[in-house]
C-alpha cells in the first residue's frame, strides 16, 4: 500500500478499496469542482396509482430492489443500541447468498457485533461509517476484507453529494411511516426522535426501502423522509428494544473530578464573556456535558442571560431549558431521551436538523460554524491540541466520529476531559490518530487546568486576571506523566497495513489507522 | 529470611477494581523468577511494570518466584506498595522498604496556626482516591488508617499511605494521617513520620497520656530520621470520658493544633440516636470548643455523613460556626466547597473587619498603642478576630487583595 504525507505529517493511503484518494491538504484548502451526484429520474408510471408500496417483507423488497454481489447497502444509527433491523437485514442479505457488502452505517453500535461473521464469511466487504466496540476490534486487528472509512456525519452527507460514495440500497428504519413511504422518528414503539442520518440517503440511493413497524394509513403526518424518494414499504414485527434505542433518563455525572470539569467549563464561559444574552452552545449527552448545562442554566437564571439557540443531541436538560424559556429554540440532531422524543414532537421551537443543515462541508454554509462555542470530548489530545477520538492509546478503533468534526469549526471549539483515565494519559505528546486538527480546537479542560490554545490570543487575553486555572497544555502533559509514572509507550502497529482511514470533512484523508501487532 | 508461607497475595482484582492491582508470589523449589502479568494497560505500561517488579525482586532478594499480577490500572506507587506487601506477607521478619521517589513537589511545610477550615477523609486502601484529592481544594487531605479500613488490610494500608504520602500531590492540602487508636497506632507511626506528614489524627482519645505516648514515639521516629519539621497532632474525642477530659488532652503536648470531635462513637457511647439536630451532643461539643480555647488551639468538628445533603451540611457548618468551630470533616470532595463558603465571614462582617484592621494599621504606622475606631477603643483580640475575617474573605474570593486600596480610595 502506497503512503504519502499529508498536511499536518500523517501517512495516509494513496488509494483505499481501490480507489484514489486525496491525502487532507489543510482547513479550507481542498476545493473540489464541478456537481453533486445526480440520483436516478424515476417515474410515477413505475409506482402504484394507490400509493400502496408495501412489499411482503425484506426479503422481497431486496430482490425486487435488484441486489447484487458487491453493492452499497446504508443503514442508519437512529436506533442505537437497539437497533434489531440491521442486524436481520444481513442475517436476509447472507441467506440470499449475496457477497462483498460494502455496508455504509451512519454509525455502528456493539449490538452489531453480530455482523462479525458476515465480515469473516465475506458477506460483507468492509464497513464505510464507524466501528464501535467489537467491530473496532475485528478491524483493528486486521481482519476486515477491505479498509474501513470513517466520516463524520457532514462528512458522510458531503461523500453522498460528491458522489465519493454510491448508495445501492439505503434501509430507512422509520418508526412510523404510511404505505406510500413518509416516515418520521418521532412517534411509534420504537420512536427515536428524528431521522436526520437518513436524508441524504433517501435523496441519493438508487433504491430506498423503508421498514416499519408502526404502519399508519396515508398520510403518516407530520413527516421526516418523503415518500417521493421511497420505492417500497416493508413491515417487521420490530424495528428494536426502545430502551436501548432512547434511555428513560439521561444521567448526570455523580464523580466529583467530572464535575470539578463540568464547573470549570461553565466558568470558562462565564469569564470568558461567551455567556451573553442571544449566545448559542452545542453540549452532548455524556455526563460531564449534561453536569456543565446544569451549573451553565444556573448562571444564566441568576444573571437573567437567555440562549439564542441550543444545539442537540437534545436532553430532557436541555428540554426544560426550551420549556422554562432560558432559550427560543433547540436545533436538533439526535435525541438521546424520551424526553428530548416528546419535545421534538410537540414544541415547535424544538427543531428537527440534518446533517445537510448543521454539518455538510460541502454547502454554502452550515450550523456548525455559527455556534458560539462547543463542549466535546475526546479520548486523547496532544500538545499541539490534535486530538483523536476514533482509537484509543492502544492504538484499537473504538469509537465514530460523529459530528465531533463538525463541530470543530464552532467559534470556541472546547473539549472537556479528565487529564488521564486510570493510568491512561488523555492529554499525550502525538496522539494516536488525529481525528481534529489542533487548529480549530481552542480551550481544552481538564480536572487539572485549563490550556488555551496559543493562537486563541484573544481568549488568553479575554480570561487574563481572572481565577481561572489556566496552565500551558505542556505544564498539564507533564504532571500526568510525573502522575502515571512517565510517557506511556506507543501501540507496535503494523505500517504496511493500514486498517482504516479517518476522513476529514471535505472528503481528504486526515490519518490512518494501522494493523495492530497480537 | 524466613518464608511463613510459600504463597502470599495482596491487593485487589475484580471487574470492578481500577486503578489497583492484584499481587499473588509463590515460592518454587528452584527455577528463575516468573512473571505473569495481565495488564489493562498492558500497551503502555506493560514493559515498565514488568521492569518494576524485577527490579522490587532484585531488591528484596526473591528467589524461585513466580509472580501473578493482575493490573487494572493501578499508578506505580500502588503497584510497588501491593508487591512490598505480599513480600512482607511471606517475609514477616522483612524489614526492608522499597520507597518511592519522593516527589519534589511534597516537601511543603505547615503551621499550628494554619487554617483548618476542610478536612478531607480519603480511605486508607483506596489509593485509587489520591491523585485528584488536593484539585478540590480541601484545606487538609487525611489519608485513614483506622475506621475506613479493614482489620485484615491494615499491613496494606500502612504501605499506601507511605508511597502516597511520597508520590502523590495533594497540590498544598495539609498531609493529615489519622492512625488507628494506640496502642495499634502507635505501630502506624514509622509509616508516616518519616514521609513528610503534617498532622496525625489521633482517635480516641481519653487520656492526656495517649498523647505523650505519640509525642515521644514521634519525637524519637524523627531523631532517627533526622526530620527537622514540626509535626503537629489533633486528638479526636470520642466518648464521654473523652470529652469530660478534653482539657487534659489539649494541654497534653505543645504539638497540639487542634481538638477535633467524633460524633458517630460519641452518641453510641452515650447509647442514643445521632440526630440532624444534635441536641444530644450540645454538651460535648460545647465543652470541646472551650477546651480548645483555653489552650490556644483549634475546635474542629465532626464530618457531616450525607453527602447528597448540601443544604444539610451548609447549615450544619454555619451552627458549627457558631459554636465556636473552625473547621468540618468531609467525606466527600463536593463537600469542601460548600464547607468554605459556610465557613466564609458575612459581608457586614467583612466591612467591620476592613474598617478594624485599617485602623490597626494606622495606628502601628503612627506608632500610637491604641487603636481606636471613631471614638472606640479596639482590643488586641477583635484585632485579631478582624485579620482572620479579611484572611477568609480573601480565601472565599469575597474581597481582593486591593481592598485597601478600594477602602482608602
């Protein structure tokens, strides 16, 4: 396999499954020309006058979707943990005796570890998306056919537009949806919130099938994916276990150095000047994040500051924010609790946001760039700010990228995280992959201090004189190695076998993930 | 050295055990030494634990062993103290101590009269605890060797606490130990005076002697040691003979910097309920603060066990206050905060005590021996009373250290 350097150093595939690749030349610089992929023109003369495209079942709407050996089959993460269909979408590709998937999941989960031995009999080729869990394991160690693509969720909306990557076959889980094909998250069983993930596919597939296990009669009103670009309807008994697809309750972190982090976080905005009325932040789910947009509401009752806009994954945190008036709208991607499913439905100030809107690199602007600031995570940072959140110091996938790149390019770009986990360094001299160029994150917190980033000269300036703990990222680097007994050693990986690439969100490749040694 | 056994292990294992680890040595009849390590930081740490330990047979001699060591994470000052341990545990009659580097950044000192606003309680085998204790700003840490520990683990806590108290960074918190009751305790103390502790926690006490007891076990551990700081004690009363005695025991060494009360064996002395409220302990209490302050030290309460009541523990704080207490125990980190800022003067007060200690000034300035405020005389004591105020309010972030300036101008 042919390495070349890429911008920021890293060894990165020329070509990947067989075709060429352009190795990340830097933020804004890779300017592709000419148009967005064309999708097929379809006639009404070929879809029942009655609207009725319900099929038998999977099996049939496959077939007459024209399957065959080494077609691009998407799926979406919408249903988490829960998510059943995929996992019998293959169990029916396999006993179909169809090969050499190129699976193309907005996400992957560890209940889809049940698709390994699909990777090891050959029926599916390699994944496009994340590899989570056991499947960052199986890729890891060099078992997959092909090479895994990571993107970001902008990123795999930009490679669908682009037309970097083909879908053959896109399978819309929809917990709710009528015969003609309309379909939405935020109602039935299995309900999920929205179906975002699934939009460029329902635009872009040769062939959509949606499957559903709440079937309503025309129309399935309101709606998140158009019946218009849906060609057939199957009923299954289950789409997935609805507490594993949503949780009841999010929870809060109860570890005191977490919520040491979450404060100062919530500090740095407050002394920073971020926090001001008509201000916008984006704050996942985990448990840090959901502790500072407790202790951030806090501020903003007792200074009467109000939000502009929130940006999901919404929480019923952030849904009390939206309910008590503390902003006008949350602009949604995914809703993690019934709470934040709820909202979506009946608050029209709760909105229902795609990856087109917030994240596509490839558009005459996105969401993600008009944020005042963002709190993300991360697995590990390095001293000059890159940070990884694909693989762990072990060097073994483990975790998406989601929208974590996207959201880089937010007006302060914060990642909040222990300094070290166990004896495991987070804040280290080379990350092991780069996920995020150390350009566009600005502020990293930790329980031990918070590091500004150099070139962010006007929040070093906007925090001078003020109590926060701020400490240069090298000062921070240095007491977790004193604390975990020196500078962890690297992963022995193998360079001639790359197993996985990160792409950025312009479609460059960003790093490489390497075979690791057993 | 004798082996007691040709099998021995200490530390944890378990799923979910972190950042420890579990040391199992057996004795073989003849071959090399063995090491069998299964590491969740196997990647990063593996080959220098592995070094570690050879180096740790090399020093204690260890021949024909193999070595079983689980690992979960566990800092190297763990990992050392667990293996120690299970030598010691074949080796009774070893004498020998494997010491960590002592980190440059723990050779701080204190004083009698230091603030004792926070004391932080951190279980004496839990050294997974240690290394983000001092980051939530506790006025003192106390690593335990007694209540918080198991009859069975006191040989293991001892080393924890010793390698702590040389490795880990309790970014400027008091180094407290409290020992287990004498005459058990008085085993704990070649464990930690040589290390640096600050202050020892006494428990139980009853009698002025238990103190002289420590004083001269110390005093004579530091002669050894060639130790030059001042080690102080705090004598915690916990039993109605205590408390009928707590002026005896304040007064029992020049070491002393506090009395500190335990209410939990309090109440079961006396055989009622303990109670929000307190009422059954107002004597106690009561007597403990005047006793202190009849010998010059400090009167620090017991801890407050509910750490899901904020609300609780600050008025608890603002009662102890009023009695007289200077300082609460915690149990848990997000129970310092709160503790300072109950502790943390009001603002009338601040603004009486800014207008005392400038006039104090003034007057030294002037080189006058009174000091007056308006047409009033201050006495030494509110002057004094006055400093802490300011002292606390700049502790609090309640003034800045302008505030001169700001009065004046």
């Amino acid at each position: 396999m042919k390495l070349v350097k890429n911008a920021i150093g890293r060894l990165v595939p020329s070509e990947v499954n067989g075709e060429k690749q352009t190795p990340y030349q830097g933020i804004g610089k890779h300017r592709p020309t000419g148009n967005k992929a064309k999708p097929q023109i379809s006639t009404c003369a070929d879809y029942p006058d009655d609207g009725n495209k319900v099929v038998k079942n999977l099996k049939e709407a496959l077939k007459k979707a024209g399957l065959k050996d080494g077609m691009t089959i998407s799926t979406h993460h919408h249903l988490r943990d829960g998510d059943v269909l995929t996992n019998q979408l293959f169990d029916t590709i396999k006993s179909m005796g169809i090969k050499n998937i190129r699976w193309f999941p907005s996400a992957s989960f560890p209940c889809h570890k049940h698709l390994i031995k699909y990777l090891e009999d050959g029926t599916i080729h390699h994944i496009e998306g994340s590899m989570n869990g056991p499947l960052g394991r199986f890729t890891t160690e060099g078992n997959m056919n092909g090479v895994g693509v990571l993107r970001s969720h902008g990123g795999r909306y930009q490679s669908v537009q682009d037309g970097e990557v083909h879908i053959d076959i896109a399978v819309i889980a929809a917990p709710t949806a009528d015969p003609f094909g309309n379909s939405t998250g935020d109602r039935g069983p299995a309900a999920c919130g929205l179906l975002g993930f699934a939009l460029a596919d329902s635009e872009y597939a040769d062939k959509v099938i949606v499957a559903t296990d709440n079937l309503v009669p025309f129309p399935c009103y309101p709606w998140q994916i158009q019946g218009n670009n849906v060609d057939y309807v199957v009923e299954v008994e289950t789409l997935g276990d609805p507490s594993k697809i949503v949780s009841g309750t999010t929870q809060v972190t109860k570890s005191p150095d977490r919520l040491l982090i979450a404060e100062y976080v919530a500090d740095f905005f407050e002394k920073a000047g971020i926090l001001k009325d008509g201000f916008s932040f984006q704050a996942g789910a985990g448990g840090t994040n959901l502790a500072f947009a407790l202790i951030l509401k806090e501020k903003m009752i007792a200074q009467n500051i109000k939000a502009r806009f929130i940006r999901g994954g919404s929480t019923k945190y952030l849904v009390e924010m939206l309910e008590e008036g503390l902003t006008d709208y949350i602009l949604d991607g995914q809703t993690f609790d019934l709470e934040g499913v709820r909202s979506m439905r009946e608050n029209p100030g709760h909105v229902n946001t795609s990856p087109f809107t917030s994240y596509n690199y490839h558009g005459k602007g996105n969401f993600a760039s008009i944020i005042d600031a963002v709190v993300l995570g991360a697995t590990e940072v390095d001293i000059n700010f890159n940070a990884n959140v694909v693989t762990h110091s072990d060097g073994y996938l483990l975790h998406g990228i989601g929208g974590w790149q996207n959201c880089l390019f937010s007006k302060c770009t914060i990642l909040a995280i222990p300094s070290f986990r166990d004896r495991i360094p987070v804040i280290v001299d080379e990350v092991t992959t780069v996920t995020g160029p150390g350009e566009l994150i600005d502020v990293i917190i930790t329980e031990r201090g918070i590091a500004i980033n150099p070139n962010r000269k006007d929040l070093l300036k906007a925090v001078k004189g003020t109590d926060l703990p701020i400490k240069t990222i090298k000062e921070i680097y240095e007491e977790v190695n004193q604390i975990c007994g020196g500078a962890p050693a690297k992963p022995k990986v193998n360079k001639d076998k790359v197993v996985a690439v990160i792409k950025w969100v312009d479609g460059t490749i960003l790093d490489s993930v390497f075979e690791i040694k057993k | 050295m004798k082996p007691a056994a040709n099998k021995a292990n200490a530390g944890k294992s378990g799923p979910d055990v972190r950042s420890d680890c579990y040391v199992e040595i057996e004795l073989k009849k003849s071959g090399e030494n063995k090491i069998n390590l299964k590491s969740k930081v196997e990647i990063m740490y593996g080959d220098s634990t592995r070094k570690l330990i050879n180096e740790m047979c090399n020093f204690f001699e260890l021949k024909h062993a193999e070595i079983t060591i689980e690992d979960s994470g566990a800092l190297p000052g763990t990992i050392m103290a667990r293996f120690e341990l299970a030598v010691k545990r074949l080796f009774p009659d070893c004498e020998k101590e494997f010491l960590p580097e002592f980190n440059k950044n723990n050779y701080y000192k204190t004083t009698k009269e230091k603030l004792r606003r926070s004391r932080l309680y951190l279980p004496g085998n839990e050294p997974k605890f240690y290394p983000n204790a001092g980051l939530h700003g506790p006025d003192g840490i106390i690593l335990d060797l007694e209540d918080s520990v198991a009859v069975t683990e006191k040989d293991a806590a001892q080393l924890v606490v010793r390698n702590s108290l040389r490795t880990i960074d309790f970014y400027g918190a008091e180094r407290m130990v409290r020992i287990n009751q004498l005459p058990q305790g008085l085993d704990d103390l070649k464990y930690i005076v040589p290390h640096n502790v600050h202050v020892i926690l006494i428990p139980k006490v009853e009698s002025a002697d238990q103190i002289k007891q420590v004083e001269e076990k110390v005093l004579e551990l530091k002669k050894e040691h060639g130790i030059k700081n001042d080690i102080y004690f705090m004598p915690i009363i916990e039993s109605a003979l205590g408390t009928l005695k707590a002026y005896e025991i304040a007064i029992a060494s020049k070491f002393n910097c506090a009395l500190a009360i335990g209410l939990e064996d309090y109440t079961a002395d006396l055989g009622v309920q303990r109670t929000n409220e307190g009422t059954e302990s107002i004597f106690a209490r009561q007597m403990l603060v005047n006793a202190a302050k009849a010998a010059g030290i400090q009167a620090i309460d017991t801890v407050f066990s509910d750490v899901g009541d904020m609300e609780g523990l600050r008025a608890s704080v603002i009662e102890a206050k009023q009695l007289g207490f200077e300082g609460k125990g915690c149990i848990h980190p997000r129970q310092v905060k709160v503790v300072h800022e109950a502790i943390a003067p009001e603002e009338k007060e601040i603004v009486k005590a800014k207008k005392i200690v400038l006039a104090f000034e003034e007057a030294e300035k002037k080189g006058l021996g009174v000091v007056s405020l308006g047409t009033k005389m201050i006495d030494a004591p509110v002057v004094k009373r006055a400093q802490n105020t300011i002292k606390l309010a700049l502790l609090n972030g309640l003034i800045n250290n302008d505030w001169r300036k700001d009065e004046i101008g």
